[in-house]
C-alpha cells in the first residue's frame, strides 16, 4: 500500500522550497540578510497574497503529467511496462508533456488547441525565470538521450524536475536501477553533460528508497544512491566529481559545521551537482526538522529555488505531508493541485 502522506509530502514539499528560495534566487548572500534579518528568509514573501512557485515546480508538475498521461493511455500495457522495467514509453510521454510546459512558456493562455490537461491552468502559463537551456533545447524538439547529449549542459534544469519518477515506481516489480536510468533520461532530454544526468538518477533513487522502504533512513538512501550511479555510469569520465561532492555533503551534515560555510564548501546550486548536494546536506542534517531544512537549503549566493525545491522533494518524501508547517501550506501557489497529482500519482500505475 502506497503511503500517500509521502507523495504529497515529497510534491508539496518541493513547491514549498522552491517557492521560499524563488523569493532571494537572485539575491547575494549579503542582499538576503540585509533585507530578511540575520536568519535570512524563513517565511514567504507574497505576491497578491501569493507565494509564488517557479519553473521547478512548473516542471516537476509536467513531469507528473506525463507519468499519469503515460499510465492513462493503456493501463494494462502501463503495468506490463512498469513489471518489465521498459521505460521507452514512459520518456516519450514525459518528454511529450514537457513540450507541452514549452507551450506554457511561448503561447498565451488561454490555448486553441489544448493536449495536456495541465494546459487548462492559467498560472502555469507564468513566466518565473525559466532555465535558457531547458527552452532552447525544448525549442529544438527536446532530442537529448544519455547516449546521444543534445548539449553539454549541466544546470539544474534537469535535476530539479524529476522526483516524480521515483515516486511513481515505488512498490513496482520495476528493477530500481531502471527508474533511476528513467531519471538520468528525462533529464538528458534537455541537459547532456554527465552532471546534468547523473544527479537526477541519484535524486530519483533517494526518493525510490524512502518510500518504498519505511525502515530505511534517509543517509542509507544518500549512500546507496552513491553506489548505484557508480554501477549505473561506470565509465562517465565524471563521475569521481559527483561521487566526492556527495560524499562531502554526507560529511559535512555530520560535523556540526555553520550552514553557510558548508553551503559554501559544496557550489552554488546552479548546476546539477550543486544541487543534490546542497539539498542532501541541508536534508541529512535537519532530517526531522523541515523547516529548518528549508531555511538552510535557501539562504546563500546561489540557485536558491532548486535547492530549496529539492531539499523539499528529498525531506517532503522522507518525512511526510503532515510534517510540513502550516505556515509552508497557506498561500502557497497550487496547494491544491499539487496535492491532488500527488494523491492521483499515488494511485498508479
């Protein structure tokens, strides 16, 4: 039985990340801090009484999308596919579904021609600082595989949007490497450098593992994670690099150093790396404290929306809906929605 307290813990909790960090995203160090005090941003700042999600989370939802769409154009082929680990057909939904975000991003709302039922919401026609390289490559078809990159990018742009793969194949006879490889796809259609892919494999894992095994902490889920990209990729010529980044999180969440001197330690968050790491410290460190989680995953020079997004995917799994403040709920853009996908993901195949 699927726990759906995780699915929309792990969906909500994104959104609530990513909608805290969209607010200070472009702002320094010192900006933050001057403008929110010495503990930086811990609450929403509003718009219209809104807090307001960005292109992560716009695209996390596309990817849902693209799942349910797959699951619902055949369900018994759906299950043999799911059983078999063929995944094929799920990229070529979700792919599908992010040329219809594309569509969200370059055509007014309302549409003529509407093919996705995401395509009915008017705030996901919102322009919130969508990633160049994800429209540019979107733009052109979106034709990137592992094997065949489509560029050398390795921004965030792919990691932050595919934790609804690991969800989506919990408590399956899918073989988790072959989901893990759905993630490290999904997010090659846009992002072909190594460490644009790889990361995403590893996040859909952690998030694989957590649900599907309640005995299973959350550092065993980051560890094995580490050890299955390893087997997953064993001649990426990156590889060392992403394997000693996580590491260092791993370590640093144990030392009882400052937040902002680890944060500084492990990037930027602007690209894929940067990222899961950042989020995997902020997570290990505060793993039964969402909040404080959040704060950590948000407050510093970088990409503060992707890292606090999946700082939220990653401790939202883990912990659960019902752990996430009240205050993260209220105005948060899309409550609602959000946690109907995750109930209908929670659902299928």
């Amino acid at each position: 039985m699927r726990n759906k307290d995780q699915f929309r813990g792990c969906l909500v909790g994104g959104a609530v990340g990513d909608a805290l960090g969209y607010a200070v995203e472009f702002l320094d160090e010192q900006e933050i801090f001057d403008r929110y005090g010495k503990n930086g941003i811990t609450a929403y700042t509003l718009c219209d009484s809104v807090a307001e999600i960005s292109d992560d989370t716009q695209m996390t939802l596309f990817t849902v999308s693209g799942l349910l769409e797959c699951a619902g154009s055949s369900p018994t082929e759906c299950e043999i596919l799911v059983e078999s680990g063929s995944f094929e057909h799920y990229l070529h939904w979700i792919k599908n579904a992010y040329l219809q975000w594309y569509r969200t991003q370059t055509e007014a709302y309302p549409l003529e021609q509407v093919t996705g039922s995401l395509l009915h919401i008017p705030e996901l026609f919102s322009d919130r600082a969508a990633g160049m390289t994800c429209l540019s490559a979107l733009r052109d078809g979106a034709k990137g595989r592992v094997a065949c990159p489509v560029n050398q990018s390795k921004g965030c742009g792919g990691v932050m949007r595919v934790a609804p793969i690991g969800l989506f194949f919990c408590d399956t006879d899918a073989p988790i490497e072959e989901s893990d490889r759905l993630g490290a796809e999904a997010a090659a259609l846009t992002h072909g450098h190594e460490l644009g892919y790889i990361p995403a494999a590893a996040l859909v894992h952690v998030i694989r593992k957590v649900v599907e095994e309640p005995a299973c902490s959350l550092l065993s889920a980051v560890t094995d994670s580490i050890a299955a990209v390893q087997n997953l990729f064993p001649h990426a010529q990156n590889l060392s690099d992403f394997v000693h980044l996580m590491q260092l999180a791993v370590k640093l969440s144990q030392s009882g150093i400052d937040d902002r001197d680890a944060v500084h330690q492990l990037g930027e968050g602007w690209v894929a790396e940067e990222t899961l790491a950042i989020a995997v410290y902020c997570a290990l460190k505060y793993e039964q404290d969402f909040d404080k989680a959040v704060i950590a995953a948000v407050n510093h020079n970088g990409d503060s929306d992707s890292t606090g997004a999946v700082c939220g995917n990653l401790l939202g799994a883990y912990l659960g809906y019902e752990a996430i403040p009240q205050k993260y709920l209220e105005h948060l853009e899309l409550h609602d929605l959000i946690r109907k996908l995750a109930d209908s993901l929670s659902m299928t195949p």
